[in-house]
C-alpha cells in the first residue's frame, strides 16, 4: 500500500457526486457502471451467492423486529417508474427495532426478469435465482436525517431482503399492482392509499441471512447491513408479469419504449466475506462464529501483541479459508494495473489501527471517493480509480465486519494492521503465515483429487475448487513482505 492510498483514509469531507447514466445491459451496463461509480468495481459490492459454505450460524441474531409497518388508510404513499425499478415510498415512522440502531423506512422497490425469463432475483442461494426480489430501504435515523445523508456511510442503511417466486396470487401485492398503468413510463408518478406493508414480507422474520455489504446499484456504496429473509413470498403468474411486462425504462414521449425487465445485478465477489444465519436446520456441517470478544483478542494482538506468539498459538483464527468466490468464473471488468510502484514514499507512519479499537467513526464513501480522484490526479493515475479504492477501503471494511463476525480477517488488513510494528517480528508472523497457507493449498489440492477427505473449514465443499484460485490466494500472500 503506497503512503498515497494510505493517507487517504485519514482524510474524508462530504463533496457531492456527480451522477451518470446508468442501464443493466448495453453500453451503460453494468460490466461498464465503474467508469463513473468506482465503488461499483469496489469491495464489499452486493448481491452475493448465499453459497453453503459461506455459512455461519449465530445464535445471537435477534428476530426481525419491525414497528408501524401497519398503515392507515388513511395515509398516501407515492408509487413511481424511476426508470429502473418500481418504487413505493415508506413513511419514516415505519422502523426495525432489532438493530443497533433505529433504522427507518424510505422505500421498497423490486428486482424482476422478463416474461420469458421468470427469474430475476439479485441474491441467490447455491446459484439458484428467484422469479423476483423486494428490498425494503432504511436508513440510520439515530445518525442522519435523511436517506440522502445516510446513503455513503458505512453504517448509513439497513435493507430487508425478501425472495419472490411463483405460486398463489398474493392479495397485499395487489394493493399496488393494480395502479401499476398508471406509472408506465419512466418518471410517471401516482398516489396511493396506504396498506398493511407487513403482508408484502414473509410469515417468518426469524429466519434470515446477514452480511455487511452495498447497495446494488449505482454508486453502489458499500453501506448496506443486509437482512435476507430465508422463506420466499409467492405471487401469481399473472401478477408477476404485472411488473415484467407492463413498463418501460424510457419516457413516454420517446418514440422507440424501452421494455423495464431483467433488472438485476448479478453476483459479486464475497471478499472473504461469511454470511451470518439465524437458522441451522437443513443446513448439513454449518458451523458458529466466533464472538467478537474473542476477534478483538486476536486484532489486539496483532497490534500490541507479541506475533512471534501469535504466529505460533492463532494462525486457525487468522487464516482466509480459501473457499472459492462466487462469480470468480465470470469475466471480470476492473483495471488490470495497480497504481505504479514508484508513488511508494520510505517514511510510512504507523498505522491508524495502532493502540485503539474505536471504530465508531463511520466513512463517508463519497469524500473518499473525491480524495481518492485528488490524491491519483497528482501521479497521472486517475484512470486506476477503482483499483485505488478498492486497495484503500478494504481493509477497513474487512476489519469493521470481522469484528461483528461477518467476514473473515483477510491477509491485506493482517499486513494493514501490524505495518507499526517491529520489522523482525512482523517478518516471522508473514513467514508463519507462509508456511501455513503453503500447507493449506497442499491439502485443497489433495482434497481435490480426492474428493472424500475432510474439509479443512469443517463443512463440506459445495464446489470444486480450481488450483488457479488457490494460487492465487497464496500469491496474494507471498506479496506481503515485498509490499512492505
């Protein structure tokens, strides 16, 4: 990490962004929304594979709590085509009350396929996608005062997950789909008496999964505490297509409409990240997390701690399990080349970690992003934003969410936390380190020549893991002592 990366962390004040067009398919893809949101080519980016192996359960995950989800009547509530989505308005005083803190409802929208393609779900489970997928939006009211102030933080919003698919007719959907003609174009506004909102979600809001991660369109802020609930709702045929093929993504005085359908983002990278559940039946092999009293004991001591100790007695603790990342097949589209090797200046400062755990201090990804576009126009690298990024914001991420048990301590924040400490003795923990992933890769690759050996992880592999991938997580740590 170059003391330019490095610094840019330290500094962070609120400028706005500016917005750009955006589209699921074509030249405004996806594969093509990091030229304008480097945070979409980021880390920590949402939806994900709910994949088996990512699993942890938690027996401290609290049941959904949810408050004034029953509206009057009486109440009016916007519903509207932005082009992208379907969206109904939520009034603030609809709130989830099982969180740290009070989250309050802005607005549900929905992620749909097409008429011929009757799945379109954002996250999926083992690879199987939805007909559809509601996200209900709230935002931080104990800290912001709006979504639009809470949108970048890094604890800004919490969304409800609920999984949709093709069944019986549900009348709560009804209670919006039949003014649906009204909104058929793109910008087309209508009002709407208000329902009960609890009938769109599942009977049961104990069982869920839970994961640290971003919003899944741009800009694509990694700001989100997800909440997926575990059982789908179910819809008619014909309601389903209520939404897949009666709208358009263009204007109404646009002469050639453009169809609204397919829009859903594919699955991202996990980033070591591990999806916390409040369920463990049916779920063969799933193991707990560990608490986070005992994750701030292994952070403390790689700040303050004796690591040649360390190196020895809490290498099980520190290791990344080397599970494969979903979407890892596909093609990627980031920047192939860091940021170049000569911006590196000798004096690093200890690092920002070094003494204290207080990370109550959240992050306001869009300062960061304008100060990261600041720092790289210096040294002529500006077309390596999203590299940039993705190599400051990281290790924070990784090491706020490992703290609550949502992700694995990956090697880059380990060399992140420890870049204060003596030289000799963090050498003898990378080569700990070393020595130890060597013996990982040797038995995933036994493993995978005989698949009926013992995962290493304690539950069993749902696929197969390609050497390409193993060495290239024991790359990534062999450049640990070199970047330093």
């Amino acid at each position: 990490m170059t003391f330019t990366l490095f610094f840019i962390i330290l500094i962070a004040c609120p400028i706005a962004s500016m917005g750009a067009k955006w589209t699921y398919n074509g030249p405004d893809g996806e594969h093509h929304w990091s030229t304008h949101y480097p945070f979409c080519g980021g880390a920590f980016q949402s939806p994900i594979d709910f994949q088996t192996q990512l699993l942890r359960y938690d027996p401290n995950l609290p049941h959904i709590q949810i408050q004034n989800y029953n509206l009057s009547t009486n109440e009016q509530l916007t519903l509207g085509n932005n082009g992208h989505s379907v969206q109904l308005s939520l009034p603030s005083h609809m709130y989830i009350s099982s969180l740290p803190h009070r989250y309050s409802a802005s607005q549900l929208h929905f992620h749909w396929g097409s008429s011929n393609l009757l799945t379109g779900s954002e996250h999926t489970v083992n690879g199987k996608r939805f007909a559809a997928e509601m996200h209900v939006v709230h935002f931080n009211s104990d800290k912001y005062p709006n979504i639009s102030m809470a949108v970048d933080k890094q604890d800004g919003l919490a969304v409800l997950g609920v999984f949709i698919e093709i069944g019986d007719s549900n009348p709560a959907f009804d209670k919006f789909l039949k003014y649906i003609n009204g909104i058929k174009y793109r910008d087309q506004k209508i009002q709407v008496p208000a329902f009960n909102i609890r009938e769109l979600l599942p009977t049961r809001l104990d069982e869920y999964y839970r994961y640290d991660g971003s919003l899944t369109t741009p800009p694509c802020y990694p700001s989100v505490l997800w909440t997926v609930f575990r059982k789908p709702v179910t819809i008619s045929r014909k309601q389903f297509l209520a939404l897949a093929s009666a709208l358009y993504a263009s204007y109404a005085q646009e002469s050639a409409p453009v169809p609204l359908h397919g829009n859903y983002r594919k699955p991202q990278l996990t980033d070591n990240r591990v999806i916390l559940v409040s369920f463990k039946d049916g779920i063969h092999g799933i193991i707990s997390v560990a608490s986070p009293f005992q994750r701030r004991q292994v952070i403390q001591k790689l700040l303050v701690g004796d690591l040649a100790d360390l190196a020895d007695d809490g290498l099980s603790q520190l290791l990344p399990k080397l599970n494969p990342l979903p979407g890892a097949a596909q093609k990627q589209h980031w920047p192939k080349n860091k940021v170049p090797s000569n911006t590196v200046v000798k004096n690093m400062p200890t690092s920002p970690y070094m003494g204290t755990l207080d990370l109550n201090n959240g992050l306001c990804f869009e300062s960061l992003e304008k100060n990261v576009i600041r720092q790289l126009q210096r040294y002529h690298v500006k077309g390596q934003m999203v590299q940039a990024l993705r190599e400051v914001i990281f290790p924070e991420l990784n090491l706020r969410s490992y703290l609550d048990c949502k992700s694995d301590l990956d090697l880059e924040t380990i060399r992140q936390l420890v870049q204060g400490r003596p030289r000799d003795e963090a050498v003898e923990l990378e080569q700990s380190l070393t020595k130890a992933m060597r013996r990982q890769v040797r038995k995933q690759i036994k493993r995978q020549r005989n698949p009926n050996l013992k995962s290493i992880t304690g539950h069993p592999q749902a696929t197969i893991i390609k050497e390409r991938n193993l060495e290239s997580s024991y790359n990534r740590l062999q450049q640990v002592e070199r970047e330093d």
